[in-house]
C-alpha cells in the first residue's frame, strides 16, 4: 500500500473546535446584550407578541385537561354549597328590596341635584370580562395573563378588577392575550384614598417575609392620622383608576422615634389567589375632557394692542 493513500486526519476524539472558555465568553456576551437590549430599546417586544401568539393555541389546549378537571371536582363538591347559597342569596333578596327603593329614590334625589347644580354627569364605565389562564413565568414578580388582547380593544394600562377591589393593572398588550401586573408586585403603585380621613396617599407593592400579597403605604408622616382598620380606595386622581374601588385595608401601623415616616403594611382587599374571573376596565383617562388650551399667547396681544 502507498504511503500517500493513509488517512492521516486525527480521529474525532482528538479533534479540537473552538475551545470551552471561548464559546462561555461568547454566549456570555450574547446573552448580556440581549438583555440590555430588551431592557432599554425593547427590540424583542414584536418577537414576544409574535411567539405569544404562535404558543397562544398550544397553551389553551393545554390547559383544556386541567380545566376540565377543575370544572368536574367544583361540580361534584359544589351541589351543597349552590343549596346553601341559593337560600342565603334568597334571604339577602329580601333584605335588599328594602335597600333597592332607597336606592331609587336617592338616585333621582342625586339626578335632581346635578340638574340644579348643573354638574357634570359622572363618567360611564366600560368593562368586559376575561379568564386569567395562568401566571407570568417570571418568579420574581406578580403578573397573570388573561385571555383578552388587542383583538378584543383591551388597552394598555387598564384597570383590573374582581367583586372585591382592584387587582393590577394591564401592562402588556398582545394580539389574544395580555398580561397583568397585580398590585403586590414590587413595581406596582397606586394612588389611594383613606375612607376614614379622606387624606391621598399611594400603595406600592410590598414583599413580606411571609408571602408576596402585601402592600406598603410609603411617604407618610410618623404622626400622620393612620388606623389599623382603615379602607383604602382608588382616589381617581391619576386618570386610571376609577374613584371609590376598594383597594386594601391597613393591617399594621409602627411609628418610630428616630424615623420621620411611618411604616405602614396593607392588605389588598382582593387577594389574587385562585382568582379565575376578572373585569377589564377602560382607563377613565380615555373619557374624561380634553383639557383646554392655553390663553397666554391670545392675551399678549391684546395688551400690546391696548398699549398702542
């Protein structure tokens, strides 16, 4: 045999490629720039809409068995309890007969009013209802994902609310789904009203030692007139939140000596937790008057006019 015939190539075990600290470097600095990428210019928000999307069907088969599952043990556990509350709910019908014709008559005592006063009717919520289908991925905040998006006129940074308060606030917008920043995550914040005091204040989203479902009321004075007890609702004034909405109550008030603010923990009124069926509010924003223009520049030259 010829020498020149040999295969002379090392066999693949020897075969040496780019090395292991190189492609770590490398992928490294791919990941970091992305990172900084999606974080500061959201380069990867149309890949994010187009892949929510894409999954939107995978994740709603999915989650058809659990569903199911879900539906069949709340009907076989549930048939003594819709007794139980068919009769409560026909004992409290009774009681708001009563309570209904009060009700008529001061809404036209109010209508009235407003007619003579000449005030502004109040504003018309529009709402629709949606299904929360599972919780972000991210463990380190409180977003859910519902099942409502662009498709359905959900816009950003509508209001998210159940029969008893506010739960978060819509943050990202996709074409069938959207997701929902609850109150208790750590970036979240929303202005206040003290029922009690009528003083404004705002909640930010707290993490306890015991749980993520806390909020604390920051920026407030170590003397300020703050009871454990206390209802907090959504004070209207930023144009998001409709006024009046039942938001969190105070749970523990500490007042130190040293400490020019008091450190104050809340409890939202609607815990987020098991919580299958939510209302998606428009932004009052949206309703409220455009704010008139200016005079400034139309009254100038009227007082050159007059100096003349």
């Amino acid at each position: 045999m010829a020498l020149g015939t040999l295969d002379r190539t090392p066999p693949p075990f020897f075969r040496q490629g780019t090395s292991a600290l190189t492609k770590l470097s490398f992928f490294s600095a791919l990941a970091l720039f992305l990172m900084v990428a999606d974080a500061r210019f959201h380069v990867t928000l149309p890949l994010r809409a187009v892949l929510a999307t894409a999954l939107h069907p995978a994740q709603r088969a999915l989650l058809v068995p659990v569903e199911g599952w879900s539906e069949v043990s709340e009907y076989l556990l549930g048939l003594n309890k819709a007794l139980e509350g068919e009769a409560a709910a026909r004992k409290a019908m009774a009681l708001q007969a009563e309570r209904a014709m009060r009700g008529d008559q001061l809404a036209a005592e109010n209508a009235r009013l407003r007619e003579l006063l000449g005030l502004r009717a109040s504003l018309a919520l529009r709402a629709q209802a949606a299904q929360v289908l599972y919780d972000a991925t991210d463990p380190y905040s409180r977003k859910v994902i519902i099942d409502r998006g662009s498709t359905s006129n959900i816009a950003l940074a509508s209001p998210v609310i159940n029969e008893a308060g506010v739960l978060g606030q819509v943050t990202r917008v996709y074409p069938l789904s959207s997701e929902v920043t609850l109150l208790t995550d750590k970036d979240a914040a929303i202005p206040v009203l003290n029922a009690r005091t009528q003083a404004r204040s705002a909640a930010f989203g707290y993490a306890s030692a015991i749980g993520n479902d806390a909020l604390e009321l920051r920026f407030m004075a170590g003397n300020a007139d703050v009871q454990v007890g206390d209802t907090l609702t959504t004070s209207g004034v930023d144009g998001i939140y409709p006024p009046g909405v039942p938001v969190a109550k105070v749970v523990s008030v500490e007042r130190k000596v040293d400490s020019g603010f008091a450190r104050i923990l809340l409890t939202p009124t609607a815990s987020p937790d098991g919580v299958r069926h939510v209302l998606v509010l428009e932004p009052v924003g949206v309703q409220m008057p455009p704010r008139p223009e200016s005079t400034a520049e139309e009254v100038r030259p009227a007082k050159r006019g007059g100096r003349r």
